[in-house]
C-alpha cells in the first residue's frame, strides 16, 4: 500500500538544481562574461566503484522531482520534499532498492509523468546502485579536474545529471532545451548561462537549488564558456 501511495504522492513535473554560486574573495580567468570563483572545496577521495550522493543522487533527484512548484522546499507537493538528504530516505530502504518507494515509482509511469523528461536507464541504475551501497549521504571531489575542460567530456555530463529533467524533451522550462551543443553555445555567449549559474543581478539562479552540483563542475562549466563555448 505505501508504495501504491506514494506512486500518486509523486506526480511531478522534473527541475532542475545547483548549487549558487557564493561570491568568492578572488576570481581567475575574467574576460568579461564572468569571473570564475577559486575553488577552496577541500579534496576527498574518490573511489571510481562507488555512487556518491552529494554529487551523483541529489543533483539528479533535483532535477527530475524537486521542480519549482513539486517537490522542492517551498511547494512541497502533497506534503512530499525531495530536495535534501533526509527528506529523500523517507523513500528510500537503504541497502533494498526493490523495496525501496523511490525506485518503485521512476520505474512506474506516475514520475516523472510521462510528458516530462523520464530518467534513463543509466540515471536509474545510478540510484539503485548507490540504494544497495547503503544509500549513504557521502560525498568526493577527487575526480573532477577544472582546468582540461571539454563540452563532451566534462561540461555536458554535468547538464544531463543537474538539468536534463526540467530542460529536456518537449516540456522544456524557460522554452530553453539544454541537450544540444548549439543551444548551450548561444547562451554562453549571450551571457545566459553565466548569469544563471552564478545568480548574478538579472538573472535567475539554475539550478535553483543549492547543493546540486559541485564548485568544481560550476567551474568547469564557467571556464567552458571562457574558452568559447566549443564543440570540442
């Protein structure tokens, strides 16, 4: 009956997250776009076998559930928040991800619905994966080099994990659809995605949830653009 339940409980539409950018003491690389915040995240380990949450499972729960107007802080729809670590066990049996209401219900049809964008199979079995490793609220940024930066290889993964959910398919929010290299380019070059990524005055902070996607992918990102935003 629970899963049943929450299967309806989580009709949502998909959102995207990051994390905001904080205004950083000094900057590197400014050629007038925007500044790219140094980075003074302490380095963790990586192991290449686990599943981490803080930069794997929350961005992708944020994007595809915890939307503006769904399962984010200030709607929290029908009494569900998905935004957060704690909020996010209550759907989750650590260790079971067949028993496990989160995965019940992005296997079902209810979530996301089926005219937003659905999850892939790759970003599914990322969540069961880290499921039957404990489902714990652990972290690492040991893999993640800021400084050889390419569209392919390190810029677009992090869309797909932190965006694709609220900027995909044919319900796309803003009317952007970030999945393609030309609609990335334009709004790196107009300043969009500076802008958006960094919460500067004007903008809109996207994702608009903290915690989404890591210093270091933000600056990949950013040094991306600062490159030219190519193809590469």
């Amino acid at each position: 009956m629970l899963a049943g339940c929450v299967l309806m409980l989580l009709l949502c539409a998909p959102g995207c997250k990051h994390e905001p950018g904080a205004a950083p003491d000094t900057t590197i690389a400014d050629n007038g776009l925007c500044a790219i915040p140094i980075d003074t995240t302490p380095i963790s380990t990586c192991n290449a076998d686990t599943v981490y949450f803080q930069q794997q499972i929350l961005p992708l729960v944020n994007s595809y559930c915890a939307s503006t107007g769904c399962h984010n802080a200030i709607a929290h729809a029908f009494g569900v928040r998905l935004d957060e670590y704690s909020r996010i066990m209550v759907f989750v049996s650590p260790g079971f991800p067949a028993a496990s209401d989160l995965v019940l219900t992005v296997q079902s049809t209810y979530m996301p619905p089926s005219t937003w964008p659905q999850m892939s199979a790759a970003q599914l079995n990322l969540i069961i994966t880290w499921i039957q490793q404990g489902a714990l609220n652990n972290t690492c940024n040991g893999g993640c080099d800021p400084t050889n930066v390419t569209y392919h290889a390190s810029v677009k993964p992090v869309f797909q994990t932190a965006c694709y959910g609220c900027h995909s398919g044919n319900n796309t929010s803003g009317n952007f659809n970030i999945t393609t290299w030309a609609a990335c380019n334009a709004a790196s070059t107009n300043g969009t995605l500076c802008g958006d990524i960094l919460d500067q005055a004007g903008h809109h902070l996207m994702p608009p949830a903290p915690s989404a996607i890591s210093p270091c992918d933000r600056n990949r990102i950013l040094r991306w653009i600062h490159q030219g935003a190519p193809d590469n």
